[in-house]
C-alpha cells in the first residue's frame, strides 16, 4: 500500500496537509479519523499515533506524526516546487522562523477563538464569559498585528514572492477564526489583500474544498455525551 494520510479537516493543521498534497499531485489513500467522535482517542489508532493526535501518515511501513514534519517530509520525497520550502537559505530560514513562531501564538489564539465561540457552547453545552471572550479576542488581534508587522511586512508572501509552506500552515489557522463567524480580515487591508494572494496560488477550488468543514461547524450536530468529557480534557490542555 502507498501513502496513507490520517485526517479530519476541521483540523487546521490537517487541511494544511490535505491542501499541500491535493495541490502537489501526491497519490496518497485518505484515512478519514473523526476528532468530535474521538476516533483519535480510540486504541485502534493509537497503533498508528501513540499520540493520539492529527494528522498522522504511514509510508508503507514508516510512520510520521506532527503536521509540520509531514510537509517537510512531503516536501523532500516529492521534490515539489523549490517555492514551497526554498533552497536559498534565507528564504528557507523565513519559512522555518514562521513555523517555529505558530504554534503558541497564532494558531493557538485561533484555535481558543473557534472554542470558546463554536464548539464550548454549540457541542459542549459549556458557557464562555464575555470576559474570557473579550481577552481572547485581543490576544488574537495582538498576534495578527505581529504577524503583519513581523512575517509579512510588505511582502506579497511570507518567504517573498511565492507561496510556501509558511503561507499555507498561516491561512488554514486563521480559518479558524473566520469559520466561527469571526470578521478577522475587515480593517486589515495588508492581511487581507495576502489571504486573496494564498487562495489564488492554492487554487480557489481546493481552496474552498479543504475549509468547507470549518465553514459549516456551527451546523455539526451536538457532540455524544459519553464523548464530552474525553474531548473536553483535551481541548483544555491545547487551549490554556
């Protein structure tokens, strides 16, 4: 058997993923593992990720987890265009500084904003302050503005003129905010005017294929109650 990838693209770093490998042509079996029935806390796919975390791919008999490691990996066994993760070592050290930065800054903030808005009173029945509320949103508009200022400057992308893999992990995180109705691009023409640019690069298609799960998460339907608790010990550990 080829390629397997393990996802469900109301993960962020799951779309990232589906997207790079959709766009790059790479054949690969897509094994779909459902995060909001806790398929990824089952023990039959803890024998693929002991983490039992998305995404994951298996290659034959080689198992890799950790999203960001994925698309290198993807990047250097398919020899994808050079803008993706570029050789000229500036380049390249731009989009390894943007991945090093994400995790506890913009992604994290865009993953509490999709939370507390969506999933905490839609499938949890969990109330969220105003308060708490209020304080995450300036956080994330506190990391937008640093994304702004410090990675995109005036550039059309990231890394310079293409898109890259910096590009493509940045927009499917601050999808996450827009599928919980949040209007993060209003009275950010520069964030803006970029998010167009990604979209055109990636293809609008794909684009929109990839995040239409995040789009409709407020219609999901209520998580099962003997799944609650399960999910909501996890999630507070990512979010906090």
């Amino acid at each position: 058997m080829g390629l397997e990838l393990y996802l469900d693209l109301l993960s962020q770093p799951c779309r990232a993923v589906y997207i790079f490998a959709k766009k790059n042509r790479i054949p690969f079996e897509l094994r779909t593992v459902e995060l909001l029935n806790a398929q990824h806390l089952s023990d039959a796919f803890a024998q693929v990720n002991p983490l039992k975390k998305l995404p994951a791919l298996k290659d034959e008999d080689f198992i890799l987890t950790e999203s960001v490691a994925i698309l290198l990996y993807l990047t250097h066994k398919y020899k994808v265009p050079d803008h993706w993760y570029p050789q000229e070592l500036q380049a390249r050290a731009r989009v390894d500084e943007y991945l090093a930065w994400q995790h506890m800054t913009l992604r994290r903030n865009c993953l509490r904003i999709l939370w507390h808005k969506v999933m905490f009173p839609v499938f949890l029945g969990e109330s969220v302050s105003p308060e708490m509320l209020a304080a995450t949103m300036a956080e994330l508009d506190q990391s937008l503005q640093l994304f702004e200022d410090k990675f995109l400057q005036n550039k059309a992308f990231i890394a310079g003129a293409h898109i890259s893999l910096a590009d493509l992990v940045a927009i499917t995180e601050l999808m996450h905010p827009v599928g919980a109705g949040c209007q993060i691009f209003e009275g950010r023409p520069a964030l803006a005017a970029w998010r167009q640019r990604v979209e055109a690069a990636v293809g609008e298609a794909l684009f929109w294929e990839a995040h239409e799960v995040i789009m409709k998460a407020k219609d999901c339907p209520p998580i099962d109650p003997t799944i609650k608790q399960k999910l909501l010990c996890r999630v507070l550990a990512m979010i906090q």
